[in-house]
C-alpha cells in the first residue's frame, strides 16, 4: 500500500524503537508526529530530520488521559486524519523482582505501558471508526508472550496487558475496517537498557538488534493492503533464547 500522504502518530518517538519507526514512515512519505515526556529529547530527534515534510511533535504523558486526549486533537489539527498509531512509549525499573519491587514502581509501569496504550487507542479509535480506516501498532515485548526474570514483574504483565488489550480490541473493531497488531520485539539496542539491574555489556549491544530493524517490520505491516491484517509479529535477535 502506498504510504505517502498517511498521517501517523508515534508516541514514545524521541528515541530507541519509536523514533526508528518515526524515521522508516516519514520515509516513506508518511506525514509523522511523535510525542513523548521530555520536550529536549522530541525537538532534538525533530530537528535531526532533514527530509520533507518536517516531522511535528508535541510533548505527552501518555499515562495522564487528560494529555493524551490533547495529544490526539492536536495530530489531528496538525496532520488531518489519523491513518496510523504506533504505541511505542514503555518504560522499566531496576528493582524487576516482587521482592524488591515498591508498590509505587509497579503504578508507573502499569501507569505507562499499559493504561499508556489503552489511553492513545480510546482517543484515536473513533476518528478510525469514522472513516472506517486505521491501523494500530502496539510495540509490545517479548515479555508480553513469555513472562521471565529479564524483563521484570511489572514489565512482563504490562506487556501481557498490552498483549490482550490489542488483541481483544481488534475483535471488536475489525468491522470497522481497523487493524491492530502486537510486536514482539526481543533484545533491542536502545536507551532503556541503562534501566537493567546490572550493566550490559557492548559486546552482547552488539548481537541486540537495532531499532531500524523493528522499524522495518513496522514498515511492512504498515504497507499491506485494508485485506491483509497480522495480528501479532515476533522479532528477536539469533542469539536470544525464546523462552
């Protein structure tokens, strides 16, 4: 399908997965938002684009329904219409375990990426319902279909969260012409990683994949035609066990 002239919002797309995403649509000719938390990180990873058109950004929490409902309005003053949604905002914590873990780390990984995710899909849906046209991408984890101790208590069921969020939406909004998916993404080379309990080393940075390749997945899904949905995708580097 071709993608010029699609409007899309990716949240979480400053950095790391996001903004290889955000990168791989404008691309493609895809008229690009992105948001995120830290104003610095969205103007900097804006103003580093130099391909036309410019890709616009607006700072959001996409925990706070109250933003991203603004989030919402305003992509579709600035862009028209919104053809596509990637969910890509996420955080960790270093305390992954249950009994290190504090009652408030659990609140803002839920908090994030999870009601996250269910905040951006309640906004964007019914404008997709209106035309009867959108596709929503979840940047989910591996975590989200094999719980372990690498990504962490909160982690792990916030993206199980996100796992049956898409899916069971999708159910309900298919006969509107809406498709979503979950990406699986295993080991990935971006900025979240300085939020492992113990240093990564450069060497195993090395064998992650990069966020380009996940974009290029992203990019794929994103140029199917309306008949041909996937529902869940996993991509993970050869040297990671899937377990």
């Amino acid at each position: 399908m071709e993608l010029a002239g699609k409007s899309a919002l990716v949240t979480g797309g400053a950095t790391g997965i996001g903004w290889g995403i955000a990168k791989a649509l404008a691309e493609a000719g895809c008229r690009v938002a992105i948001s995120g938390r830290r104003e610095d990180a969205l103007r900097a990873a804006a103003a580093s684009w130099t391909g036309s058109p410019a890709i616009a950004w607006q700072v959001c929490d996409v925990a706070n329904r109250e933003s991203v409902r603004q989030l919402l309005q305003w992509t579709e003053t600035t862009l028209g219409p919104l053809d596509i949604l990637v969910n890509s905002a996420g955080t960790n914590i270093k305390t992954r375990s249950m009994s290190e873990m504090l009652p408030e780390q659990w609140d803002e990984v839920m908090a994030i990426n999870a009601t996250g995710v269910y905040n951006c899909m309640y906004f964007a849906l019914p404008g997709m319902r209106a035309k009867r046209d959108g596709l929503i991408i979840n940047i989910s984890s591996i975590s989200g279909k094999r719980a372990a101790p690498l990504g962490g208590v909160a982690y792990d069921a916030s993206k199980f969260a996100v796992t049956a969020l898409g899916t069971a939406t999708w159910n309900e909004e298919a006969p509107h012409g809406i498709r979503i998916t979950n990406v699986f993404p295993g080991e990935v080379n971006t900025p979240i990683l300085e939020k492992r309990p113990a240093p990564v080393s450069e060497e195993r940075k090395a064998k992650m994949l990069l966020p380009e390749d996940v974009a290029d997945m992203v990019l794929a899904i994103a140029r199917l035609p309306a008949r041909a949905h996937v529902p869940e995708i996993i991509i993970k580097p050869t040297v990671q066990d899937y377990i």
